[in-house]
C-alpha cells in the first residue's frame, strides 16, 4: 500500500484489482496443464498458479510467481 504525504496528511492508497472469472482461470489453468505436458493429479496447482498469474497481471506486477 502506497502513502501519499500532502500538505502533512498521511493518505493511503490501494489499488483495487478485480479478481479473474471463473472461466478465465480454469482457460489459463489448462494451458499450464497442457504446457506440463498433460499429466494428471495437479489441477489445484495449475488452478492457484493460473489464478496468481492473473492477479499479477491484473495488478501491473509481473515479477510474481
């Protein structure tokens, strides 16, 4: 969270990023699957990290994993 000081008031600053849909994780999801060649047992995970990977790019911080 950024601060702003201006004229000795202290005012914090949040960016409001809307979340991803449902649809638009469970896109990027299955390409991360497809990417790791297709093998089962980690949909949370391809799940979670398509998640991440959207926020970030939603929030301008594309140095998150």
């Amino acid at each position: 969270m950024a601060k702003i000081i201006a004229d000795g008031i202290n005012v914090a600053v949040v960016k409001v990023v809307e979340a991803p849909s449902y649809d638009e994780i469970a896109e990027r999801a299955y390409f991360i699957y497809e990417a790791r060649g297709g093998d089962h047992g980690l949909d949370i995970d391809d799940w979670l990290q398509a998640e991440a990977e959207l926020l970030a790019e939603r929030s301008g911080d594309f140095g998150a994993s």
